[in-house]
C-alpha cells in the first residue's frame, strides 16, 4: 500500500527548536514566559499594530473567554453560523446559553446576512435580543464581513469573529482576524499554522487584552497568597508550545502560497469536469485556501469518490455536518434555507496541506481521474 496523504497535516519551519531550546535553556517551561510575549507581539504585527493578541491554550478556549467578556451568561441567546466545526458552538452552553444557528449563502459558503436578519428580527419579536454573533471564515474564505457586519450594526450586536481557519486571509485588503468585536485565531495540529495545540483572543483593547489574561490564568487578585474575587479558567499558552508558534511565524506567508496553489491545481485539472464544481473568490475576498474543497454533482458521487479514495490511503473529508443537523443541538432554535445542508451533501475536502509533495498530489489526482473514468 502507498504511504498515506493527510488531508492537512502539521508542516514544521525548522525553526521551532531553536525557540524551545531557549524556553529549556531559561528553564521557562511554563504558562507565561519570553516566548509567549514575543508570540503576540509576532501576530499583532502580523495583523495589524491597533490590535492586541493573548496567546491561549486553544481556539475554543478564545471562544469561550470572548463570550465571558461579552456578558453572555445564563438563559441568553447566541447566534452562531451553522455550517462550522462544533466548536464554534460549544462554549454557547459552557455558559449555559442557547444557541441560535444561521444557515448560509452560496458565495461564501458562510453565514447569509438575509437569514441572520431574520433570525434577528424573529428573536427580537420573541422577547429576546441576541448577546453576540458567532460568524466564521469557513475553510479561510472570508464571510461577507460588509453585509454580515451591517446587519448586527443595525441591531447593535457584537461580532465574535472565528478566524480558526482564516490565519492569511483577507477581505477588501483588511486581514482575517481583525473585524470582529473580538476575533479568535487557532493552532491547532491542522490549521494552517500549527503549536501542536493552542489559540489566541484578539482584542481591541488592551483593556480587554488584561482581562483575558486575567480569566486565562485562574483569575489571581493582587495579594501574596492566592485570592480570588471571580470564576478563573487555566486557557493560558504554555512558552514551550509558543516557541514553535514563532517558528510557524515565520512561514506563515508560504504556506499560505503553497495551499492557494494546490487550490489552484485541483482546480486546473478538473474545471472542465462537469460532476466537480469549486467556490470561486467572490470580489474582495482572498481565501488562504485552508482547505481545497470541491462540490460534486450528487451526493452518490461525493461519496463513492470518497471511497475511492480511501482505498488508494488518501484522506478526503466530508464538509463539515451544520450545527442545526447535529443530535447534540436538535433543541436550538435554526433558521435555514438549505444551503449548508446542501453543501454536506455534496462537498469534500481534498488534502490540501502545505508539506504536499508533486508526487503525492499527482497520487490525488490520478484517483479523481480514475475515479470520474470509471463511473
Ligand atoms: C479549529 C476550529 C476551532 C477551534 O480551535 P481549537 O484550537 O481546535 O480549539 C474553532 N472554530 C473553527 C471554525 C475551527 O476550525
């Protein structure tokens, strides 16, 4: 059997040791440290010098403390972008609030500024204002940030912005991960660039920066012993996992190049394929192509292609199952007009990591050729 091709798999720069071996060398094995402030300072750069960064220990964790910061607590609700990964959604209940699911539009693929002003209103007329929007850049391609961002201006609600996938992106030339009220960023073993395990909050104050901190590290008061006057989490980024989010820093760039351009081949290849179509980058919008996922015609031929390639040990995945057809949410409240469910149906995410070499992308695609010749 060949090797297997993973559909996104960690692609390290070389430089991530030099950064760790300081943090063992300082003997700064800990959740604070040289790395951690020189981490944030690598991504407010990156992203843009007003804003502030806190290195946490996931994408979720930054989920669930810019929900704390945003008052949202018990019996509120949340609306959240329906076609995403569960995590986007999970911290909703970690504070015991009900979320509300938005389907999408068919450019994006990402929350429809229609359904979410319905939902809106329809909240509203029910007795209740929504405390935050959940809107993600699914698979690096940048929701409709002007739309989408007009809508919860109108009703004067926060934008939590989950760019876990969109490090590299960006819209009308601003970056992914600077729109929202409060933006979320992760490093995941499988995002684009990855400590093994982490996350940041970015925020628009160092107000809200301190806070986060603040909450991320027990929530300890001033005073010698340990004293505590609210609930604190441990979210905080370790040194050792940061030194390696500064070696990934400094490649940030080429992967995002190198993951366009698998896009970009997949999408040469097989344009003149009539049961494979692509999500093409609407004006403005520039994906890092996180993932390259392709819509077949049928949800049969996703599903046979799927297999076909299992067999040859290439990973190929699903898009991801909406919230509002998850068992865990069958309760939340959805407003739905079928496209995310659609795009289950029919979509498949090819590998697309940046440490692909020609040989194993030739294996992918001579499986889809053989596969479209066969059936
Ligand atoms: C990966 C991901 C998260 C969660 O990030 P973790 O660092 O894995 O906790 C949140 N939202 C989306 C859309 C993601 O893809």
């Amino acid at each position: 059997m060949e090797p297997k091709i993973w559909l996104s798999s960690p692609h390290m720069s070389g430089t991530e040791m030099t950064y760790i071996k300081k943090a063992f060398d300082s003997n700064w094995v800990a959740p604070l440290g040289p790395n951690v402030n020189a981490f944030e300072e690598d991504l407010q750069n990156y992203l843009n010098d007003d804003r502030h960064v806190a290195a946490l220990s996931s994408g979720t964790s930054a989920l669930h403390l810019s929900l704390i910061l945003l008052d949202v607590g018990y019996g509120d609700e949340v609306i959240c972008q329906s076609k995403t990964f569960s995590a986007s959604a999970n911290p909703i209940i970690y504070q015991g609030a009900t979320p509300i699911f938005v389907d999408s539009e068919k450019d994006t693929w990402n929350i429809c500024p229609l359904q979410l002003e319905i939902s809106i209103k329809d909240r509203i007329s029910k007795g209740k204002r929504p405390k935050a929007i959940i809107a993600v850049h699914l698979y690096g391609m940048p929701y409709k940030v002007n739309e989408v961002h007009e809508v919860a201006k109108r009703y004067e609600i926060p934008i939590i912005e989950d760019s876990a996938e969109s490090l590299g992106s960006h819209y009308k030339n601003q970056k992914c991960g600077t729109f929202g009220d409060f933006s979320i960023l992760s490093f995941n073993g499988n995002k684009i660039i990855t400590t093994s395990g982490g996350g940041a909050l970015v925020t628009r104050t160092q107000k809200d920066k301190d806070k986060a901190v603040f909450l991320s590290t027990q929530a300890r008061d001033k005073a010698p012993h340990y004293e505590h006057s609210e609930i604190g989490y441990n979210y905080r980024m370790s040194n050792i996992v940061a030194g390696i989010g500064r070696g990934q820093m400094t490649i940030l760039d080429s992967h995002v190049k190198k993951r366009r351009s698998n896009h970009e081949l997949y999408l040469n290849t097989f344009k003149n394929v009539d049961q494979i179509s692509f999500l093409r980058e609407p004006d403005g919008h520039f994906s890092n192509r996180w993932l390259s996922c392709i819509l077949l015609d049928s949800l049969e031929t996703r599903e046979g292609l799927r297999l076909a390639l299992e067999k040859e040990n290439i990973e190929s995945r699903p898009l991801w199952k909406p919230m509002h057809l998850q068992p865990v949410f069958e309760k939340a409240p959805s407003y739905t007009n079928g496209v995310a469910e659609d795009l289950f149906d029919r979509g498949l995410c090819l590998p697309s990591g940046s440490n692909l070499s020609n040989n194993e992308l030739d294996r992918v695609i001579s499986a889809i050729n053989m596969y479209f010749a066969v059936c």
